[in-house]
C-alpha cells in the first residue's frame, strides 16, 4: 500500500491562523506615559496598523479585522470623537491605493447610518475599488459593537418571515450566523487585544465563539511585528477541541 507523501508544509505555517481579529487599545495611556496629548497615540497607532497589514500579508495571513472604532467610543469627549473620525477619514484617503496595488480587499462593518454621506461614500468607493482583489482581506470595524451585529442580523430574519420567504421553524444558528456581518469570510482563529485588559468590549460576540484568545501588556502603538509573531506562536501551540477530547483531536490529526 503506498502512502501519501508526508506533509510539505512547515508545521508552525500549518498552524497559522487564517483570520486573526485585533482589539487596538492602548494608544490613550501611550500618549500618556510620554507626556504626549491622547491624539498622539492615536496617530502613533496608525503605524501599528501599517505593521499588521505588512505581518499579514507577508505571511499569508486570508483575513485581519480590526477594531477601529466601537459604538460606546461615542461616549468619548466631543473632541476625541472627532479626531479619531478624522484619523479614520485621512489614514483611508492615504492608504487606500497602496493597499490596492498590494491586493488587499477592503471592508467595512459597523453601523454606517451614524456617519455623513462623504464618509459613507468613502468607505464605499474603498470597499468597490479593492473588492476583486485576491490577497489580505482587511476588515474595519468603525462604529461597530457585537450586540448591534446581532441584534440587526434578528431584525434582518424578522423581515423575512414577515415577507413571507423565511419559516420561523427554520431559524437556527445556522440562519442567524449567515445574516451577521464576516458571515461570507473563515470564523477567527486568533483574537489579540493589547493594552492590558482582559475583556471583549462589544467585539464580534457571536463570531468570537470559538476563537483562541490572547492578551497582551504590550499598548497598542508598541505592537511591532516581534509581538505578532509572538501571538501567532501561542497559537500554534494551542490544541483547539472544539468541545472533543484532546485524544479524539490527536487522533484525527494524526488520521
Ligand atoms: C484604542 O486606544 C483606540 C480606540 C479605542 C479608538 P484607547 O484610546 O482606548 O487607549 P487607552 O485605552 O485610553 O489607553
Ligand atoms: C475597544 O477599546 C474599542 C477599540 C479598540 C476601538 P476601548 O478602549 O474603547 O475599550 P474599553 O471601553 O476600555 O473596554
Ligand atoms: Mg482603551
């Protein structure tokens, strides 16, 4: 009997998340500790998402969502609010050709209706202009929050069993999942917030179901690619059960 021949792939890349989901904090107490007003640390940011994007795609990493922006940012001082709209608006306008000639698909999720037409529309043409592109999907979460996610996927399955094209009967995970925003894309394998706080904030609630979680001292605007690797090598030595053994898990690896 012959066998397949063994596996080429290294096995640190056969471990390597395809979607990796990032909480961004820290850049606030950044700022902070260097005498620096909080707007700093939020420009001083921007550099890090660079960073992520270049990690992953040099890395063959399918998807990074990042967490922008949350709907209890509003909350924030006035002032706040409306520079990091701002750093929102200027980093997209500046980035968004390098992005496309390096491929990188372009998407948004969050709650749009808050923002102003010129912000909608330029987070469409975004989304439009890189949307046949093959390589990293890049996901921003702008005015985004978990419950809202879920909450408008309901609304969505409500209109239609009112419509008359949807069974009550026939809602179930399944359905529900389908209708939340990342449904198209692989769940997240690795979830990172730095800063320091162990906790979600509203993130992808639903979507985190599963995902390996990793937290990190490390403030956002000091995440460099030594820290990324270091997450994607807690990863890998993650056995992920999925509500198996961890004999049942071996064995169908080794299978
Ligand atoms: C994350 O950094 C950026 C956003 C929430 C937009 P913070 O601004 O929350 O930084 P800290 O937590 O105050 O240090
Ligand atoms: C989460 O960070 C939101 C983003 C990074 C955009 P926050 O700094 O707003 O989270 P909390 O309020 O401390 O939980
Ligand atoms: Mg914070």
């Amino acid at each position: 009997m012959t066998r397949e021949p063994a596996q080429t792939t290294p096995p640190s890349l056969a471990r390597l998340p395809r979607h990796v989901a990032i909480i961004m904090d820290g850049n606030g107490r950044w700022a902070r500790t260097r005498n620096l007003p909080r707007p700093m640390g939020h420009r001083e940011g921007v550099k890090a998402v660079r960073r992520a994007v270049v990690a992953c795609r040099e890395r063959g990493i399918e998807v990074l969502t990042l967490f922008a922006f949350s709907s209890e940012n509003w909350r924030r001082p006035k002032t706040e609010v409306s520079l990091l709209i701002e750093l929102f608006v200027h980093t997209i306008r500046k980035e968004i050709d390098e992005l496309h000639r390096n491929r990188v698909k372009v998407r948004f999720i969050g709650d749009r209706g808050a923002f102003d037409a010129k912000m909608q529309t330029l987070m469409a043409e975004a989304e439009q202009l890189t949307a046949q592109n093959a390589g990293l999907t890049l996901v921003i979460a702008v005015n985004y929050g978990g419950r809202w996610d879920i909450a408008h996927a309901a609304r969505a399955l409500a209109a239609r069993v009112q419509a008359g094209v949807l069974d009550v009967e026939s809602i179930d995970c399944d359905t529900l999942g389908q209708s939340l925003s990342l449904a198209d894309l692989p769940e997240p394998d690795l979830f990172i917030r730095t800063g320091g706080e162990q906790r979600i904030s509203n993130y992808l609630l639903w979507q985190l179901a599963y995902t390996e979680l990793y937290f990190t001292d490390l403030l956002w605007p000091d995440f460099d690619d030594a820290a990324f690797a270091e997450a994607l090598e807690s990863f890998a030595r993650r056995q992920r059960r999925f509500g198996r053994t961890g004999d049942q898990v071996e064995q169908s690896r080794r299978a």
